[in-house]
C-alpha cells in the first residue's frame, strides 16, 4: 500500500464543498471578506455527498455494543493522577438535542459542590477532591460521565465511592422533578452567554468553524451555551438510565502499572478490560435501591 495515494484518495473521496464550514473575522467590509473568501475557496471541490453525521451511523444500532461499554477499565496515566469515572452509553446523540439539553438537569445537580453535594459528602468521607458530570461527545457518540478525583484514602474505597454516586442518583431520581431548577439553570447560562470572556480571533474563529458543523448558523454563539427549549420527559428518561446496569467504570492510577497488560496502538498508555468486581455490582445495586 502506498500511503501517499491512499491519502489523496481520501482526500477526494471525503474533503468536499458540502461538508466544509468557515468563519472568517475581519475590520473590511462584509462585501470585501466575502470577495477574499471567494477568491481563496471558490476551488474547493465539491463531489455532491455529505459525511453521515451521528445517528446516521449504524442505524438504530448503538455507537458501541453494551457487551463491549459496560464493565471495568483500569488505566495507567502519564501523570501521576488518581480517578474513577462512572459512564453511561446514550440512546441517541445529543448534539441535535442542543434546544433541551437532557443531560444538564442531571449534570446541575450530581456536578454541585455546595452543602449537601454529592462532593461534599464525598470530601467529608476523605474520598475526593474533586467531581465534574455531563454530556460528553464523541463523534457520532454520546454518553454521560461523573469523573471523581480521588484522594489516596479514596483509592482504597472505591466501592463505597460508588455507593455515594449510586445513593444520590437514587435520591435525584425519586425526588419529584424541581421545575424551579430548570428556571435557575436556564438564567445561569444566560449569564455565562451574555458576559462570556472575549475569546482572542484565532481561537474563536476555529471554535465557530467546529461549531457550524454541528449548530445552525444562527445559533452558532448560543446552541453551546443557552437551553431554550427544556424537555421534561426527555430530562426524567435520561435521569433514569443512570443506574449500575450498563454502567462503564474507568478506574485510573499509577498503581495499576503491574495489573495492565495491554497497550493503546496509538499512545502507548497502558490498560486492561475486565468485568466489574461483584462485589461492587451488588453493593451499588443495593445503593441505587434496584435490588434487595
């Protein structure tokens, strides 16, 4: 195989007009930007196809099987860091869902810090020192994440970790939905929209031309950002999925060094596959209050 054509074969198959987005920042007049964007991009080709884009993919199939999502990830880092990551793999992805936002009312709540956080029972117990929850995407992918930095002391506990995550997803998911929320976090990110930090041209430009990919054109500064068009039942289903079935367990510190065996083809980091302690499965089963 000859690298340099298979690249350009690439090239022409993939790279064309129909899936290029550009944001272009300038002091000249709109005529004289468009008039320098023509004269620059006119040659781009266009080959009449668009790439599949999320939910386009596999059909109804998910991104990844459940049989190869679920269970334990053990990982060793570059750095010397320490960290457990609960996941859940989503139905559908959530970019198109950017006017609701499903996931934010779970992230509103697991992700708070105040008194009577999920952290703060986390921190009082030794455990942690840190938490962050939400959407992430991948692609075509989504799924939802609670990343816990664990202290020494946490390391050792990570069942009882998983019992505090399991017991208040338990606690979000009985507790009959707060409407008043939606309100405070609809407000919340109107002000992170409105007194945003200027962002220096290089970088806004670059995120603007990612985000044209993914937003309407109209909505490209806010469909991050803003939520208008919350959806309660979409936010209640999305809240419901967050149990210990299914659930995806990435297990990250220098420790494991000697426990992993295999090795990423790309970065070298060090990892290993196995299934979920059962331990941990019956004592978050229990937690989450779907078994006896």
């Amino acid at each position: 195989t000859d690298p340099h054509k298979e690249v350009l074969a690439f090239y022409k198959k993939h790279y064309t007009a129909e899936d290029m987005t550009l944001a272009v920042l300038g002091r000249e007049p709109l005529p004289e930007l468009r008039r320098l964007v023509e004269a620059r991009f006119s040659g781009v080709q266009s080959t009449g196809h668009r790439a599949l884009r999320g939910d386009e993919h596999g059909g109804n199939e998910p991104a990844i099987l459940p049989e190869n999502f679920s269970g334990l990830v053990l990982r060793v880092p570059s750095k010397d860091t320490r960290s457990v990551a609960f996941s859940w793999q989503l139905p559908s992805w959530q970019v198109p869902l950017w006017e609701s936002k499903p996931g934010a009312y779970a992230e509103h709540f697991v992700g708070h810090e105040g008194e009577g956080s999920l952290l703060s029972a986390l921190k009082a117990a030794g455990y942690a020192t840190s938490l962050s929850a939400g959407v992430d995407e991948f692609g075509c992918f989504s799924h939802f994440e609670v990343k816990v930095t664990l202290t020494e002391k946490g390391l050792d506990h990570v069942e009882d970790v998983g019992n505090f995550v399991f017991t208040y997803l338990r606690l979000l998911q009985s507790t009959p939905f707060q409407a008043w929320a939606i309100g405070e976090m609809q407000d919340i990110r109107e002000v992170r929209f409105r007194f945003a930090d200027d962002r220096q041209p290089y970088d806004l430009v670059g995120g603007l031309a990612k985000n044209l990919q993914l937003y309407p054109p109209q909505h490209v500064l806010s469909a991050p950002i803003k939520m208008p068009s919350p959806d309660r039942r979409a936010t209640e289903e999305m809240l419901s999925r967050l149990t210990p079935e299914g659930v995806r367990v990435e297990f990250v510190a220098k420790r494991f060094a000697d426990r992993c065996k295999d090795v990423d083809p790309w970065y070298g980091g060090q990892y290993s596959r196995l299934p979920l302690e059962d331990s941990w499965t019956k004592s978050w089963v229990k937690a989450a209050g779907s078994g006896s």
